[in-house]
C-alpha cells in the first residue's frame, strides 16, 4: 500500500533506496542498501550505505532511471530494465585504442592489463600490453549493458538546506557539510578538510542556483587551530606517550 500519491515532477528532489544489476548476469553494480549488500556477498566497509538524494530531471543520471522517477509516486517500489541507449550506451570500437608502451614509460607508469589509467581527461581500461603496445579501452565498463533497478522512492525533499546538502554530497562525495539559507542566499561549509576546486564549486553553485530557487552561493572555509601535544599532555590525553614518538 502507498505511503502517499505524490507523483513525480521535474525539479523534484526524492530520496530513493536502489539495488542496480546487469541484466545478463544479475551481477549488482551499485545498490544503497547495506542487508543486500551483505546477502549479495559485495558488501564494503569502506562504502556508506544510506538513501540517495536524486533530482528528477536534472540529467544527474541515467535517462531511463530518471524517466522512472518522473513516471513514479512517493512509496512506490517500482522493478525496471533500461536498455543500453538509456543507460551507458552501446560500445564503441573507435574507444577501444592502442597506445605505444613509451607513453607510458614517460610517465613513470608500468601497464598492466585490468588496471585503469587517465589519458587525456578520459579513463579508460588496459586490455592488453603486447610488442610495445597497449591496448586500452575507454568504453564506460557499463556501455552496451542491459541494466536491472530496483528502486524504492521513500519520500520527497522539501528543505532548501538539504537540498543543497544533497547537490555537494552529488559533485564532492562528502556529506559533512552544514548549510545556511537565507535572503535567497546559501552558505555552505564543508566540514572535513578537503579542497574543493573552484571548477567543482562553480558546478555546485550552477545546480543550486538553478534546481533550489537561490540566488547567491557562499563558501565559507574554517581554519581551526590545532591542538598541541602540550595541551594534550596537561589534559592527560598523552600521559604516557613516549617523548621519543612522533
């Protein structure tokens, strides 16, 4: 039974649980669930496993996943095949390349096949390294797939500041950031100490100005003075702590 009857619009943000498969082989290429995860022996500790944020309409992700989310209600579970021309598309033999083993030799890097390089602001895969030569395929891993969703949409974002919060975890990653709306203007600090480039910023700043009604962007950077060892040791934290240890 539906939670609720909301249908889907463009600029809406919704929170959605998701398991993502390869259709031929049932292998799961992403999922936000951490019990399937385990189930499904692809659990990583390293990854948070935890609702996503997405923006229907924005083109943040795949065509048909989003033609899903306009076409759906908040509570719904909807299960859905998209086809490769929605999704990573066909592959393309003009992306697979051979390169000579000394441009890689240049740069200090020793080939090997599986692994993935960055040539050129494109990545890609080595295939192959055979007589001076390396052949690398920057097809996306995913291109010319059938993929399977499954997909929960849990509930609708209303709250200016998680929206935001939602559009620099979807650029950066991170999800320790406190966000303050007001007067049409965002300020947004990023708590843990990661540089974020001013190319990512001006993105973050696009996508907030045009999908959160926000007219200015601010990002604040703090500075914060570090505890001393000596500190430290007057609080009994390094009672102990060898003079020695670095």
């Amino acid at each position: 039974m539906l939670r609720d009857v909301v249908i889907m619009k463009v600029g809406d943000f919704v929170e959605v649980d998701y398991v993502g498969r390869i259709k031929d082989t049932g292998k799961i290429f992403d999922l936000t669930k951490e019990e399937i995860a385990k189930k499904e022996n692809v659990y990583n500790p390293k990854v948070s496993y935890n609702p996503v944020v997405l923006i229907v309409g924005a083109d943040f992700i795949i065509k048909g996943l989003d033609e899903t989310l306009r076409d759906a209600k908040v509570g719904e579970k909807k299960e859905v095949d998209i086809p490769p021309a929605k999704a990573f598309g066909e592959r393309k033999d003009k992306l697979i390349r051979t390169i000579p083993l000394g441009k890689f030799k240049e740069q200090k890097l020793d080939p090997s096949p599986g692994a993935v390089v960055n040539i050129g602001n494109l990545k890609g895969r080595i295939v192959s390294v055979s007589g001076g030569r390396v052949k690398v395929d920057f097809n996306h891993p995913l291109a010319g797939k059938t993929l399977e969703y499954e997909i929960e949409i849990k509930s609708l974002v209303k709250e200016v500041p998680e929206k935001v919060k939602s559009i620099v975890k979807y650029f950066t990653g991170i999800d320790d950031v406190d966000v303050i709306c007001k007067n049409e203007e965002a300020e947004i600090k990023i708590k843990k100490d990661v540089d974020v480039v001013r190319p990512v910023k001006k993105m973050i700043s696009d996508a907030v100005i045009k999908w959160c009604g926000i007219g200015k962007v601010k990002f604040v950077e703090v500075f914060e003075k570090a505890e001393t060892l000596r500190s430290k040791e007057t609080s009994g934290i390094a009672k102990n702590k060898p003079k020695t240890e670095k």
